[in-house]
C-alpha cells in the first residue's frame, strides 16, 4: 500500500508539473511611442551686414541689459555667447558669411545652439533673436562710434607724448 501511495503521489506531482500556466492577471499595454525629430535649423536665426566682430561686441552688450538674460561666458575667437534665458541655456554665435554672388558686403550670420552644438527650436531662444535682430542695428552703431572715440583718444594721447 505505501508504494501504491509513493505512486499516486509521483503521478499528482507529475500532473501538477504539466499544467499549463492561465492568462496572467495583468497584461503588459505597450502604448505608441512618439517620434521626436530634432530640428535641423533654428528658429529665428538672421543675417545683418555687419563685421562679425562688432556683431559680437553688440550681442554681448543687449545681452547683459536684456532683463531675464543669464550671462553665463564668451569666447571671442569662436564667436559665440553663452546664455540663459527663460531657464534655457543656449548658445548665441555670430558667424562671418563669405562673399558670393549674393553676398556682397560684410555680413554676419546670429544664430543659436544648444550647448551640444545641435540647431535649437525652442520659444525662449526665437524670442531672444528676434530681440537681437531689432536691437542689433542701432547697436553696432554704438560700439563703432565707441571704438571710434577710443581710437580718437588713444590717437590724442600718443600726440601729446611724442610733444612732451
């Protein structure tokens, strides 16, 4: 009788580890996924005849008057500002265009990237290059008459060295 029972119990076992397992309680919901694709320009970007070097000099003069602006550095050999605005850091460059059929004076590229150096396409920095786009103008106006003054004082000041 207990190898009747030992055998009763091994087929009991076996049946229970044949069992198929049902459907589980909680089914896993895959839901689509949407596809962001990054911008390949940005937003707001401009042309201005302009040297690139005032165009720089002017960019960082509105930027640190421009309320909501975070000056965060510079770099003028790379022509480029480093800011925030509305929470969002980005980086402002000024790029020389070359001369071609189409382009035949001094003309200077403002645009904007994210740190990384990919395009940017966001409200905040279209916002910020509109402001610089309308400002720019009467901007570079003043840093040229600066630096004409500065000449002018610079060039003075040698005169009366030379005379002393």
């Amino acid at each position: 009788m207990s190898t009747r029972l030992a055998l009763l119990l091994l087929l009991a076992i076996l049946a229970a580890g044949c069992r198929t397992p049902g459907k589980p309680l909680v089914q896993e919901v895959v839901l689509p996924t949407e596809v962001v694709v990054p911008p390949t320009t940005t937003r707001g970007e401009f042309t201005i005849e302009a040297d690139k070097l005032d165009t720089w000099n002017a960019v960082g003069q509105i930027a640190v008057r421009t309320r909501g602006v975070e000056y965060q550095g510079r770099a003028q050999m790379l022509d480029l500002y480093v800011l925030r605005y509305r929470g969002e850091e980005f980086v402002v460059l000024t790029k020389a265009l070359l001369a071609s059929a189409t382009i035949t004076r001094l003309t200077t590229r403002v645009t904007a990237t994210t740190p990384a150096g990919k395009p940017i396409d966001s409200d905040a920095v279209a916002d910020l290059l509109a402001l610089l786009q309308r400002e720019l103008p009467a901007e570079i106006e003043s840093v040229r008459a600066r630096q004409a003054e500065e000449k002018k004082t610079k060039a003075g000041n040698v005169k009366k060295k030379k005379k002393s």
